[in-house]
C-alpha cells in the first residue's frame, strides 16, 4: 500500500501529461492527418508524455489528486489539447476554403473529392490547395514549432494548474482564431475570383456582341484554363501566404493559455485567502 501511495502522485502526473498529448495530437496539423496511423499517434503521445515528465518532474513536489479533482483536471487537459490543436490546424483550413471558392467560381463546383482527413466530399481545388499547403508547412518545418508549443504549453500552464469554462474571456481568442481563419480564406481566393468576375463581363459583353457564339461551351473553357493559371501563380505564393499565418495562431495559442493559467491562479489565490479568512478567529 505505500508503494501505491508513492507512485500514485508521479503516476497521476504523468497521465495529465498523455491525456494532453493525445488530445493535441488529435487535432495538431500534420499529426491530426488521416493518414497517420493511430499507432504512431499513442507511441508519440507517449514518447511525449514521457520526456515531459522526464524533464519538468525533478524537484517539483507532486501532490495527490482526489478521484474527483484527478477527472476534472484530466476533462481539463484535454480540452486544453484539443483547444491548441485546433487553433493551429486552423491556417491549413483556410487553404482548404479558399480553394472551395475559387473552385466555384471555376466552374468546378461539382467536381469533388473524398477528402481523406475529414472523409467529407471537398472542392476539388480546395483539396490541392490543402495539399500544397501542408507539403509548404512541411518544407518551412512548421511541425516542429506545432510540438514546440506543446512543450512550451506545459511551462506556461502546468498539468492540472487550468480550470476552463464556458463563457470565458480566453475562448474569445478561439472565436478570433476562427475569424482569421475565414478571412484569410477570402483574401487567398479574392484576387481569382474577381479576374474570373471580370472573364464572366468580358463574356457577357462578346455574347451581346457575337451572339452565333456558342459562349457557353467557350466561357467554361475559358474560364477553366484562366483559373488554372491564376492557381499555378498562386502555389508559387503558399510558402509566403502560410508563414505569417501559422504564426499567429501560434500566439493566439499562447495568449489562451496565459489567459486561462492566470485565471486559474487568481482563482487559486482567492480560494487561499478564503480559507484563511474562514481560519481565522472570530471576535
């Protein structure tokens, strides 16, 4: 029994740092992929959750949660993960929308794919797009700053130290993220879009003009081979268009999680002066 008591405090530790781990990984960009084994994901968590501890355990005294506190700080970890993963994933998204609108304006709406991380029917251009967009994230070794703020989560809130809700002012930083998200689609897909408009007006004017012109058949064409320059311009650019980015939503990450470590140890210094105010005699 007082081996069990002794390793429950590191063994509770160690679980809030896989519980995190997983969840990140879950939904990081690149290690989030369909395509990646979800045994590469628990070796991973794992191996993580492992140097973690390794690193940030030593010489720190190690507490022992309740049954109760030990759920909600683990519900917490993940919903932390989870929150992470998503602002970052959140750039690669966007390449994704942007290419559902210019494929639209295309004339390719019809044409979809299986998109094999969602297994969601996708724009066509909007898969190549995610596509180009994740070879440039694995070019510029963006995965390497994604497992970097893991880590670096794990200094600014420590396992167990965060207590989220609903309704607070970190999740406003989400809503932001997500807000970058669609505008950043809108401007990536903005410029071919309104040079398609414009082939559209040439189009309708040479169809009052000629009008023996079959402008249906030529305009899809047009329109077609336009857009596919006007999208070879654009890869050339992705590398440019994803960098600053990823990098704001990476201190979007970190101001959410300093919002909620803060809040979490205002919480923690009025539950203090409670209890020492409820110690104290009364006269």
């Amino acid at each position: 029994m007082a081996i069990w008591e002794l390793a429950q405090g590191p063994l509770q530790l160690w679980l809030l740092f896989a519980l995190r781990a997983i969840a990140f990984l879950l939904t990081a960009p690149i290690f989030s992929a369909r395509f990646v084994p979800q045994q590469f994901r628990i070796y991973l968590a794992f191996l993580m959750a492992v140097i973690a501890y390794s690193a940030w355990a030593p010489g720190k005294s190690i507490a022992i949660l309740q049954p109760g506190d030990f759920i909600l700080a683990g519900i917490n970890e993940i919903l932390t993960g989870l929150v992470l993963g998503t602002i970052l994933s959140l750039v690669l998204l966007a390449f994704q929308f942007a290419g559902s609108l210019a494929g639209y304006q295309m004339g390719l709406s019809i044409v979809n794919v299986l998109d094999p991380q969602s297994q969601q029917q996708v724009s066509i251009v909007g898969d190549f797009l995610f596509a180009c967009a994740t070879l440039a994230f694995l070019e510029l070794n963006l995965h390497f700053d994604v497992l970097r703020l893991w880590q670096r989560s794990l200094e600014l809130a420590p396992p167990g130290g965060l207590v989220l809700e609903a309704g607070t002012a970190e999740y406003a930083l989400v809503l932001e993220s997500i807000t970058s998200l669609l505008m950043l689609g809108l401007q990536i897909s903005m410029p071919l879009v309104l040079f398609l408009l414009l082939v559209d007006a040439a189009l309708g004017i040479l169809a009052r003009v000629v009008p023996q012109l079959n402008i249906f058949v030529l305009g899809t064409s047009a329109k077609g081979a336009i857009g596919l320059i006007l999208l070879s311009l654009l890869v050339l650019e992705v590398d440019a268009l994803l960098l600053q980015p990823h990098n704001d939503d990476g201190r979007r990450a970190v101001s959410f999680l300093r919002e909620a470590a803060g809040r979490s140890e205002d919480e923690r210094a009025e539950e203090s002066a409670a209890s020492s105010a409820a110690d104290l005699p009364q006269p």
